[in-house]
C-alpha cells in the first residue's frame, strides 16, 4: 500500500471528482488535507454550460457544439453520432490523432496540478493508456484496487457502464461487477458512477437517466462501507442519501464550484 498519513490527529481528505479541466481550482484542491482523492473524468471534451469550452469547439466551433449538445439532450443518439461523423469529414482530420493530440494537452496540465498524495480512479471520458505517461511519483492511479489512507481502507473501481454517448471507458457490466467484487469490504467506496438510484442518476439539466451501477448497490447494501462516494451525473435529483448504514455522496461538481468535498476523521 502507498504511504498514508499516520500518527493520532485527525485525519482531512479532500475529494474530486469530473474535473473537466479545471486545473485552475485542481492545484488549490488538496490545501489543509492530508491527500487528495480523484474520481476521474478530466478531460474536457464539452461543456454543457458553456459550449465554447472543451475539445470538441475548439475543433468545430460553438455552433456546431450547440447542435450535437441539442441533439444529445433530445436523446436523438443517432443522429448526433451522424452529424459528428459529418463534422469529421469535413475537416479531414483522423478521429483519434485529433483527440488524443488534444486529450494529452489536458492531461500534462491536470496531472502537473496534483498535489502529493493524489489517490485517483478514472471517469469514462478518460483514456486510462496514458494516465501512466502523466501521473508522477505522488499520484496513485487504482481501478478494482483498495489503498489505507489514514487507518481507513478505500476502494477504487473506475470507468463507467456502455451507454449511447459511447465515450473512451465504457466497460460491460459483467467486468464492473468483477472489480467492485475484486475491492472487497472496504470502509470508504468510491467509483466514477453513482450506485443505480433513480435519484442519484437523473441529471436535472441534460434531463435524462444517467448509468450507475447495480452491482455497486448491491455491494454497499452488502458490505455496509461508511461512505460511497462518486460523480458522473453533474445536477443529481438528490447529491447525498443514506442507504442502510451508508452516506451516498455525489462529489461530481468540482468543474462548477471549484470546491472539493471533506471527509475528516
């Protein structure tokens, strides 16, 4: 295991989680805590509140952004993947050299924004091949693996679950269930994805389901960890609830706020 905070004070956890590029407010997430914890999904490829940011305007332009954002939001799928096939063609550019020319700009200025110790898992618009090249000494990168921070053992289970807005790390269901199993009983659980609640995973602005895990309920009705702790849905019905023992915390508004969420102990 990595070396954690010890001795008898209390320990501070800061946790993030859907960066979006805001590595401004990243280099400042971690001050006053003994370690930062990172839920994944850096990389900014739209903004839905601001559709000038973000990888894809700065390849089509706004409007075009404003377009695929208005399709994806009438679940109109499709038709969104066929205008942005168009959009490719167009500018006569290889798909993947572009964005992972684009997804490498993000990460060297994100990952450089880590403080020592950061604790992350990946999101599912990331690219897990290239954390390896971007995290430094300090940062540790786990995904169906636990750490001890502080005298309490975390688990980590990254990625999300396949969807129609097919992004990088979309995994089946069967293998997300294989890494929550692969963590065990751990006292704090955190994941990209929401446990499957309705009111974790309706995002009240893009007014849609989003996917969580049904094997990530399962687990915390099973294991009983303290905290459950993941983003991925930005407006959640609800940001916090209990089930049974366990306090559900929704930390995915750190792109907006600029604000990481507190655990202390």
């Amino acid at each position: 295991m990595a070396p954690t905070p010890g001795g008898n004070r209390r320990t501070r956890i800061h946790v993030v989680s859907d960066v979006h590029g805001n590595a401004r407010d990243l280099a400042r997430a971690g001050d006053g805590a003994d370690a930062l914890v990172c839920l994944g999904d850096l990389v900014l490829f739209l903004d839905y509140a601001d559709h000038a940011r973000g990888i894809f305007p700065d390849l089509f332009g706004a409007e075009n952004a404003d377009r695929i954002v208005e399709l994806r939001t009438a679940r109109r799928f499709a038709e969104a993947r066929e205008f942005g096939r168009r959009l490719w063609d167009e500018i006569g550019m290889d798909h993947s050299v572009a964005i992972e020319k684009a997804v490498r700009k993000q990460y060297a200025e994100l990952f450089a924004a880590f403080p020592t110790p950061t604790y992350a898992t990946y999101g599912n618009v990331d690219m897990p091949p290239l954390w390896a090249e971007y995290a430094g000494p300090g940062t540790t990168v786990l995904d169906g693996e636990r750490v001890e921070i502080g005298g309490r053992v975390f688990g980590f289970v990254g990625g999300g679950l396949r969807s129609p807005m097919r992004t990088p790390y979309e995994i089946d269901d069967e293998e997300y269930a294989a890494k929550i199993e692969a963590v065990g009983e751990v006292d704090v659980l955190c994941t990209h994805i929401p446990p499957d609640v309705p009111e974790l995973v309706y995002d009240t602005v893009a007014r849609r389901f989003e996917r969580g895990s049904r094997a990530l309920l399962d687990a915390i009705r099973r294991i009983r960890p303290r905290y459950s702790l993941f983003g991925h849905v930005h407006q959640p019905l609800a940001r916090r609830m209990r089930i049974g023992t366990t306090e559900c915390v929704n930390v995915g508004h750190f792109a907006a706020s600029g604000r990481p969420w507190v655990l202390e102990w």
